[in-house]
C-alpha cells in the first residue's frame, strides 16, 4: 500500500480516536492554564513520541496488558499531578489574571508526566498498533500516528492559554487539581 495513504489514514484514524472521548486533552488544557504553552508542548510532545513509538514496536501488545496495571498507573500519575497543582496554603494571592509560570522544568516534567504514565493502551496507540500490524510500515504510522497527538496537544494547549486571560491563577490552579483528581476517578473506574 502507498506509504502516503498509510499515513494519511493513520493520522485521521488516530486524531479522530484520540479526539472521541480522551481525557489527556483535559489535562493538557489545565496544564497549559499553568505554564507557559511552549513548556508544556515541550513535554507533551516528547512524551506522546514515545508512547506512539512503544504502541508502534508492541504491536498488538498492549491491549493484552492487565487492564487493572494499566488503570493503577493513570490512577497514580493523575493523583500525583493532581496533588502537585492543588494550591498551597502560602500560595500567592490571586490575581486578576492566571500569569505563566516559569518554573520551565517542573512545567515541562509534569507534562510528560501526566502523558507518559497514563492511559497506556488508549484508543490511540491500540489503533496505531493495529495499523503497523496491518499495513507494516511502523515509521510511517509512527510519524503520523505522533503528528496526530501533537495536533490535539497543541489544540488543547490553545485552549488553556486562551482561558488564563479570563481566569484567576488561583481558579485555575484549583480547576486543574480538580480536573487531574476526576481524571484519576475515571481512570480508576475504567472509564473511557
């Protein structure tokens, strides 16, 4: 099968899949509410290349891992960032409107946490896996499977940003702290 038409399918086939219903695209939005965009792509991004990249060589794989693990762990990570972001009680007041953050490591690390160590074995990767087993060119759905997670991370980076205009820092702290801890309630329920 013509490469291009392979990646042009797996874009569309993944963007749609990740787009339906994913809740990454919550937490990117409230990240991004938090840090400056460029931080929080910088960990997304690197994060997203590597799950597509590990659902690209397992193949099929993953579906077959315990979903109780694979809920344990998106449990653990939106837990922890929803920890992490819940406003301190010697926080800063709050101010008209949220300002980025700057804190460039702890933005670009948390990041690529709440993506890498949750939701492993989503809608996503498992139709980039099947793609590769079906179609056996795994560069090709790797790339377009990746490009389209970025697509949706910078849609929901977007979001955010445009939010920390009409939103105080400190609503948008609890906001995100709120939407990680849900985030961890549906993981634990196995809620798709």
């Amino acid at each position: 099968m013509d490469p291009l038409l392979v990646a042009a399918s797996a874009y569309i086939a993944v963007l749609t899949a990740e787009l339906i219903g994913d809740k990454m695209a919550f937490t990117a939005a409230s990240l991004s509410a938090r840090y400056r965009p460029t931080l929080v792509l910088a960990g997304l991004i690197p994060a997203q290349m590597l799950k597509m990249g590990a659902a690209v060589l397992a193949g099929d794989v993953i579906r077959h891992l315990p979903p109780l693990a694979v809920a344990a762990l998106s449990v653990c990570t939106f837990a922890a960032t929803a920890a992490y972001l819940w406003p301190k009680a010697d926080s800063a007041p709050p101010v008209a409107a949220a300002a980025p953050q700057t804190d460039g490591r702890r933005g670009v690390l948390l990041a690529f946490s709440a993506v890498f160590f949750a939701e492993w074995g989503d809608v996503g990767q498992l139709t980039a896996a099947a793609l590769t087993a079906r179609f056996h060119l795994p560069l090709v759905v790797w790339c377009a499977a990746t490009a389209a997670l970025v697509t949706k991370s910078v849609l929901a980076v977007w979001l955010g940003f445009g939010l920390r205009r009409y939103v105080p820092r400190r609503v948008a702290r609890v906001a995100a702290a709120v939407i990680c801890a849900a985030m961890a309630v549906l993981s634990a329920l196995n809620v798709r």
